[in-house]
C-alpha cells in the first residue's frame, strides 16, 4: 500500500511542475513576447526587402509584421 509520505512527495511534485507549465503559459501569452516577436520580425523583413530592392522597404515591412 501506497504510504501518506510518498503521497504528499507526489502532490509536491506535481504542484511544483504546475508553477512551471503556468511560468511558461505566462511567457507564452506576455505582451513583452509578442512586441519582441513583432519587432524583430519587421527588422528582419525590412532587411530583406532593402537587399531585394523592393520600393519603400521600410513602409512595405510593416504588413508581415
């Protein structure tokens, strides 16, 4: 039979990995991720359509972004 010790280390164990799926959850959905996603995909696209040629490279950038 299961002891109550080894219980109380299980429910530890699995509160402790909640925290850390509900940290990643947090970063996942953060304003701060989706600003540094934005950003570095418009710097990204604004380099490639400049090295492309493409008319007004900064202005067009902003659309995939």
């Amino acid at each position: 039979m299961v002891s109550l010790n080894s219980l109380k280390n299980e429910i530890e164990l699995i509160k402790k990995r909640n925290q850390r799926v509900e940290a990643d959850k947090a970063w996942e959905t953060s304003k701060t991720r989706i600003v540094l996603i934005s950003v570095m995909t418009y710097l990204i696209i604004s380099l490639y359509f400049l090295y492309m040629g493409i008319p007004r490279p900064f202005m067009n950038a902003f659309v995939p972004a």
